[in-house]
C-alpha cells in the first residue's frame, strides 16, 4: 500500500473511532473524489441526461444576443424545420459520453487543491467542494471535455448534421462548445448533489472510501 492510501486509511480509522469528528476528520480530496465519482458513474447511464429535467440538453429558447442564445434559436428552428433530425437525443448521448470518460479529469482536478483550498472546503457549506472545483477548475474541465464531446456527437452524427446548416451559423464549433458547457454544468449540478448526501453522513463516507481504497 503506498504511502498515501495508508495516511489515508489511518484517517478513515480516526473518523470512524471519533463519530463527533468524522465531518472535520473527513479528507477533502476523498470527499470530493467520491461525490464525483458517484456523479459520473449516475450521469454515464444510458439516457441519464435526457431523464432529467434539471440537466436535460434541450434546445433553448428565444433568439438572442448571447453566442448560445442565437445557437438555441438556430437549433429549434433546424429542428421544428425538419433539417436536424432528432438534434435533442444525440446532445443528450454526448454529453453522458463525456461523464463515461470524465472521472481522470475531475481527479487530476482534485489532486491539484492546496492545504488552503481544502480547509476552505472543509468549513464551507454543503457544495463547498464542489463549487470551489467549479470556480477554480472549470475551464481547464471544460477544455477537456470538449475533445470527449466532439467525439461523441460526430460518432451521433450531430456534427455532420449542424455543418450542413453552416450557411446559417450553426457550425459544429459552436455546437460542441454549447454542448460542452450544458455537460459540465450537468457534472457539477450532480457532483454538488453527491457532496451534500456525504456531508450529512461524513461516517458513511468515510467507511465507504475506505472500504474502496483498502481493496
């Protein structure tokens, strides 16, 4: 066992003697590392995107000034017109792609906090965790997903789909930024969800993450 999993392991062990302590006790990098990894492998099911109402891919309202406003309006006319197919699906499949292969880099994100970010965490409130990694690592996320998401939907077929309507502004660029950004949003959204449950039961997590690390 490496030195790290075993001061790990030694913690978990204090949390579960100490129940009083188990919140404060709790590793902020396990915390986080296990609401992500729960988040994903929810979102990476089949059809997990388009189940639910607060992170369905849809295609927005109204056109507007805003680059994912006019995007939106461009989508639901290219749908309602018949010219897209079923555009709303394959968002959908492509953003749960991107959650299949999203685990190395919510990690990678995780491992980078400092001491001072995770005693931030640690007194925050129940999504602390996971909006300080929304705020301090969500574009370099984001530029990650991006090459995932791109590869999603040309395997859909979305992208050969939306270059067909490049003469109306709908490139696959802009396509798989929105797409990009509604998965990310999605991952945080049940990212923040999973934290919140860990938080309210700090010894279940913690004979949870040591029961996964001591495998």
């Amino acid at each position: 066992m490496s030195m790290f999993r075993m001061i790990t392991v030694a913690a978990m062990l204090t949390v579960t003697a100490a129940p009083a302590a188990a919140q404060s006790m709790l590793s902020p990098g396990a915390l986080l590392g296990q609401a992500s990894d729960a988040a994903l492998d929810k979102l990476a099911r089949p059809g997990a995107f388009a189940a639910d109402d607060a992170i369905r891919i849809g295609l927005p309202g109204p056109l507007n000034n805003s680059p994912m406003g006019q995007l939106g309006g461009l989508l639901k006319s290219a749908n309602q017109a018949g010219l897209g197919g079923n555009l709303t699906n394959g968002l959908n499949d492509a953003a749960g792609a991107a959650a299949r292969a999203a685990k190395p880099i919510f990690r990678s994100a995780i491992s980078k906090m400092s001491p001072a970010d995770m005693a931030g965490i640690i007194a925050g409130g129940s999504t602390a965790g996971t909006d300080y990694l929304q705020r301090s690592a969500g574009p370099e996320i984001n530029a990650k997903l991006a090459p995932v998401v791109r590869a999603a939907l040309s395997r859909a077929g979305v992208l050969k789909q939306t270059s067909q309507l490049s003469a109306v502004g709908m490139t696959p660029d802009r396509i798989n930024d929105y797409v990009t950004q509604k998965a990310a949003e999605g991952i945080f959204t049940y990212m923040g969800r999973e934290e919140t449950t860990l938080r309210a039961n700090p010894l279940g997590a913690a004979r949870s993450i040591l029961g996964t690390i001591t495998r």
